[in-house]
C-alpha cells in the first residue's frame, strides 16, 4: 500500500513513520485492496490530548477515514487504526453478505 504522511508544525522521526507503517499493515489483514492512505499528523496548540491522527484509507470505490486526538502520536495512530479495523470489518460483512443474497 502506498502511504503519504503529512507532518504539520513539527518533523517526524523515523521510529514514527515505522510505528505507523506497522500498524497500516496488519490493517491489511482484515482487507487486503487498499490503493492507498494518507495520514495527516498534527501538533495542536492545546494543553491536553495535543497530537491528532487523521488516516484516510482509498480502496476500489469507497474510502474510509478515522481521527483520534491524543498525548502521543502513538496513542493516536492505535486508536485510529482501531477505528479503521472495525469499518473494514463491517465493510468485509456487508461485501460477504451481499455475495451470499445475490
């Protein structure tokens, strides 16, 4: 899968990129057609929850996005992949169910 990561207000290590390259791949697990993501890192001017993790997910006719605002980058990649895991599970049903009916 093809992955863009934009950085906004700060420069990412490459601990980073691979923590969240990780994570994008197990995704792969649950739907394996993803053309592929962009992910938007950014630090907010706030006291709490100050990094926000968008991903947006572009597979064959649909796309899925998730955003989590947390303390740690990392913190907010898990629960936005997390959030992506379940549509791509709801996604995978939906897609199964209609090949069953039809």
């Amino acid at each position: 899968m093809i992955v863009r990561t934009h950085a906004i207000h700060f420069h990412p290590q490459q601990k980073l990129i691979q923590f969240l390259q990780d994570h994008l791949d197990k995704l792969e697990t649950f739907y394996n057609h993803f053309q592929k993501s962009e992910v938007y890192l950014r630090v907010n001017n706030e006291p709490l929850n100050n990094k926000t993790v968008e991903i947006r997910l572009d597979l064959p006719g649909i796309q899925l996005f998730a955003s989590r605002k947390a303390e740690s980058f990392e913190a907010g990649i898990i629960g936005a992949t997390n959030s992506l895991k379940s549509q791509l599970k709801k996604l995978k049903n939906k897609i199964v169910k209609k090949h069953h009916r039809g």
